[in-house]
C-alpha cells in the first residue's frame, strides 16, 4: 500500500478502462498465436471476456491457465494457420472442460485472493 501512495504522490498512476469485446478478441488472437478470428472459439471468447471484464492481465492469466489444465489446445490446420480446440466432456483423460474450471483453485494468478 506504501508503494501504492508513494505512486500517486508522484503522479505515477495511470488510469485505465476496460477493453472493449472487439480488442479482447485481438488480444486473444495474438496471446495464442492464431491469425483468423475464425479459429477462436465465440464460447471460448465470451467465457474469457466475462471472466477477464476487459483485463488484459486476467485474459493473459485465464488463457495460460486453461492451456495448463488442458482445457483448450492450440492445434494446427492444414492451411498452416492455428485454431483452438476445447476440451469436450467425452475425452476421459483427466484435462478439464470450461465447465469443470474452478479458478479459486489457479495458484498463479492475480484473480481471486
């Protein structure tokens, strides 16, 4: 909290907004590597942007952690560009699904104290 007023004291805070659903969806695209909007899921887009409320840092930390637990996969396609596949219920291989996602459970992340 120190360093927090110290910040302010010196005008060094900068104020932000939330990002739009349109600049979430770019920024998706680049954090993942795909090229066309297309190849990202609108389920994935919108279970992001709810959770992330236009924080570029959340959306970073959300796709990192569902990468992790396998609940989305980055795969290639045969015109050489990426897309995203989402974990569905009948793969019974442990990974999770979005459904299955607790995020009070992610240690590495700044969401939830």
């Amino acid at each position: 909290r120190e360093s927090v007023r110290f910040a302010e004291q010196h005008g060094w805070v900068v104020e932000t907004t939330p990002m739009s659903i349109k600049t979430c969806q770019e920024y998706m695209l680049l954090r993942l590597g795909l090229t066309m909007p297309k190849n990202l899921p609108k389920v994935l887009q919108n279970y992001v942007a709810a959770l992330a409320e236009g924080n570029p840092c959340y959306i970073r930390e959300i796709l990192d952690e569902l990468k992790n637990v396998g609940a989305i996969e980055i795969i290639g396609t045969a015109d050489k560009s990426r897309r995203v596949e989402l974990r569905s219920r009948e793969h019974k291989d442990g990974k999770q699904t979005l459904e299955e996602i607790n995020i009070a459970s992610w240690v590495h992340t700044s969401m939830v104290g």
